[in-house]
C-alpha cells in the first residue's frame, strides 16, 4: 500500500511538472486584443483559473484578461474567414 501511495504522489508531481506550451500569435490590431480579452474576461467570470498573480476579487476580470495576453499566458487561434 505505500508503494503505491509513493507512485500515485509520484506521477501527480510528474504532471504538476509539466507545464502547457504556450506560443499565441501576434495579435494584430488592437481591435483584434480588444475581443481576444472579452472572450478571455468572460471565461474568468464563469470561473476560469486566471493565469497572472492577480487578485480577482479586487481586478475586474478585463483587466486580467489584457494581462494574461500581455504576458502571453493564454493560447489561442486565429481562423480566417473564407
């Protein structure tokens, strides 16, 4: 039983470990950053982890979001329209 105790902590330290790439485009336009930080600020209202050190009952959640995307904490795509 402590055997497998110590391999369950060691695979949660093994995928706390790993950390998600993040590599976002460039944003292009600030019209482009003002709704990439809409859509990231409604995340964070419906109770998305923010990813910068923040306080988010005292920062609104669009501030966060313009942080995060500042800091390029958040991955997103651009699709083209066709």
């Amino acid at each position: 039983m402590a055997d497998e105790i110590k391999d369950i902590a060691e695979e949660t330290e093994e995928i706390v470990e790993q950390e998600e790439i993040i590599d976002p485009p460039e944003i292009d336009s600030k019209y482009r950053m003002i709704i990439l930080a809409a859509q990231r600020s409604k995340q964070l209202q419906r109770g998305a982890t923010s990813r910068v050190d923040l306080d988010m009952r005292k920062t609104k959640p669009t501030r966060i979001a313009l942080k995060e995307f500042k800091e390029k904490k958040v991955n997103f795509e651009i699709l083209e329209n066709n």
